[in-house]
C-alpha cells in the first residue's frame, strides 16, 4: 500500500521548482541566455579557491581509507571543533565541540533542530514571509506549524501578533534572518524584544520556549553593516547554518546545527539529535566535506556580485514604480506586484521571459520575489523586459 502522506504531497510541489522547470524548457527553445529566470535560489559565483585547494591537497595526501571512511556519529571532530572556535571568536559565545551538529545544509540542520525540540501536538510559530519548505519540516516533527502575519512593508517581525499568538503548545519559534523572500535583516531591536517576550512567556508557561535560527545567508550582507547573531539574544538558541550560500556549496549539502552554550540541554542536544539521524535514516554528511569546510571557515566566496545584482536591480524597479524596500542581505528582493494577484503577475511577467515566484508561496499576498543570483550581465539585460512589463500595467 501506497504511503498516503507522500502521495497527497504530489498535489503540492515546489512553486520555485516549477517555474526553475519551465526556465529550462523554455531556454531550450529561445536560449538561456534570452530567459531572465529569477526563480531559483541557486549560487550563481564559484567556491573560493581556498576549498579547492582543501579539497585538493586531502585527495592527495590523506589515507584514503581514513578520508572515505565513516567518521563519528556525531561528525567528524576536526570540523566540529573548527566551527566552535569559528563562531566563538566571531559572536563571542563559548561554544565547545559539543555544540555543533554536522548535518546535511542548513534543511537538514533545521529538521533535527525542530525534532529535538518539539514532540507531536506542539506549535512551531514563524513570520510570514517565510521560506514554504518550514511547512514539511515541521509536519514532519508531528507538531503544527503557525504563521504569524507579516508587518509589510518593511516586513520586520510583527512582535505584537507574535505575543499573542504564544500559548503555551509553542514550544519553538522558527526564524530566518537574513531573510528569504524579503532580504530583510531583523534588527538588534527586533530580538532584543523577541528574546524579552520568549523568557517571559517561558516561565510564564513553565517550559523553555526555543528558537530555531535559519542562517544560511549569514555572509551575505549589504552596504557594510553586520548580521546581528540571534543566539547572542536569547540563550536557547539553536543556529542553523549551511555552506550552500557562503561557499558557494549547495551540491555538498554541509551544514551544521550549533546548540547556544547557555540553552537548556547543551549537554545532552547534539547526542540527542545523533539519535534523530538513526531514527529518520540521515547520518553525517561526507567527511571530505567536512574536513575540507574546516579549513575554509574564515573565508567565503565573493559575495560582492549579489550587492552589485542588487543595486541594479533596486534602483531599476524603484525607476519603474514599484514599491520597494532595498534588502539588507541574501541575494532576493521583494517589490509588490503591479496587480493584487501576485500570480497573474508572474503569468504576465512569462510573457517577457521573466521568470519571478509569487509571494503567496511564502504566505503573504501581492508581492514577488526575484533571486538574483544570476550573471551580472544577465541581470542588466533583464532591465528592457522589466521595462515593458511595467509598461504592460500603465
């Protein structure tokens, strides 16, 4: 017999995997380079040097037997203990071995995250706009998921509705910042609030409340200015990081969870999350991967192209009429459609070859998102067509 889960699932693939589908189809017929696909998240700049190098120098100097063999449960140790060091000098919290969890990117970081946190029954809160993938990984734990409503157009978390909307099954809030779709950057402001409202309603409520941290646009930050580290605002933090964004990695699938050294059950989350991976078939990513990212941890690839795509594209829509906020980091932005339909707009933009992804995906409606990770070339021969589309609604 069929799984009926899974196969109702069918009904509700990927929006964002569906239009990068017909990008391709369509490129097959008119060429790439004459389809403006802004639909997929996918890094567009290569590794840094450094990792090919790493890569490289392992292949050739390290027992083979060792480098492919199986590395500890818990990951290998190498990276596990590069990585506290990492994010202690950088955030200045005494992470230890012991807090970091390797993991396949940050999908497979926020997956354990979750089940080690909630049990079936449980509430996990986000902010809308949020990335739809949140929906199956919490289903996945047994618990509900619970969109608190966006604060447009700055789409800052609405603290308010979030107040009230944290009842006593919550126990997890799930955030992303820098954030995908909008580019937004919650602000220190932000989570010194949020942290404020998640102890009161902790002990409130008798439980530790966790938040789940999504960061795998960390690096990816504009016009100087720094990410604020959630887990230096609230103590039972769980980071989730990926290398797919900063390195340029996707295709590896490496990540990490990074428990906070003051959260409530440092000493015992990490091995209860080896546990997760026995129980749902996921075990440690490659461990060439791993030792390779160990020595990469303080660099990235150049992420500088992302703020140039962004500049251009920002100044170009704000030029056209859209309403728009200038994003603070990753490589999406977020104008507000020229219909209220978000979805007949991006009917109307495949008509250019402009491939962009309808906000209602991400729970919000009238808005588009475009990821411009793409060649900066391309992104400056896509103004004419976002040209004549604004021109289609005047």
């Amino acid at each position: 017999m069929l799984n009926e889960t899974y196969r109702r699932m069918l009904a509700n693939k990927s929006v964002i995997r569906e239009t990068a589908a017909y990008g391709r189809q369509r490129a097959a017929q008119i060429g790439y380079e004459n389809v403006f696909d802004y639909s997929l998240g996918n890094p567009s700049v290569p590794c840094p040097p450094a990792f090919t190098a790493a890569m490289q120098d392992l292949l050739a100097h390290e027992d083979p037997v060792s480098l492919h063999g199986y590395c500890p449960n818990q990951g290998d140790p190498g990276f596990r203990t590069a990585a506290a060091a990492h994010l202690k000098a950088h955030f200045g919290l005494p992470y230890e071995q012991k807090h970091i969890f390797p993991t396949t990117g940050a999908a497979g970081a926020i997956a354990h995250a979750l089940r080690a946190v909630t049990a079936p029954g449980d509430e996990v809160l986000t902010f809308a706009p949020y990335f739809p993938e949140y929906g199956p990984y919490v289903a996945g734990t047994g618990a509900a998921l619970k969109v608190v409503p966006a604060q447009p157009p700055v789409f800052q978390p609405n603290l308010e509705a979030f107040e009230a909307m944290l009842t006593p099954r919550v126990t997890a809030v799930l955030i992303n910042t820098p954030n995908n779709p909008t580019g937004v950057v919650y602000s220190a402001q932000t989570l010194v609030q949020m942290a404020q409202i998640l102890t009161q309603k902790s002990q409130a409520y008798g439980h530790v409340i966790y938040l789940v941290s999504d960061e795998p646009y960390r690096d990816i930050v504009f016009d100087g200015k720094t990410v604020p580290y959630p887990a230096s605002f609230y103590p039972h933090t769980l980071t989730c990081f990926s290398f797919s964004k900063s390195l340029s990695l996707p295709g590896e699938r490496l990540g990490y969870v990074a428990v906070a050294p003051g959260c409530e059950g440092a000493d015992v989350l990490v091995d209860m999350m080896v546990q997760i991976s026995r129980f749902t078939g996921h075990n440690c990513p490659p461990s060439i991967i791993q030792k390779a990212a160990a020595r990469c941890l303080e660099v990235t690839s150049d992420l500088s192209v992302y703020q140039t795509n962004m500049d251009i594209l920002y100044d170009a829509l704000k030029n056209l009429g859209f309403a728009v906020e200038r994003p603070g980091g990753t490589f999406y932005i977020f104008p507000r459609a020229l219909e209220a339909d978000a979805n007949a707009f991006c009917r109307k933009a495949r008509e250019f070859d402009l491939l962009l992804v309808p906000s209602d995906t991400f729970g919000v409606q009238g808005y588009v998102r475009l990821a411009y990770c793409i060649e900066t070339e391309k992104v400056r021969r896509s103004l004419p067509a976002l040209e004549r589309l604004a021109a289609a609604y005047q």
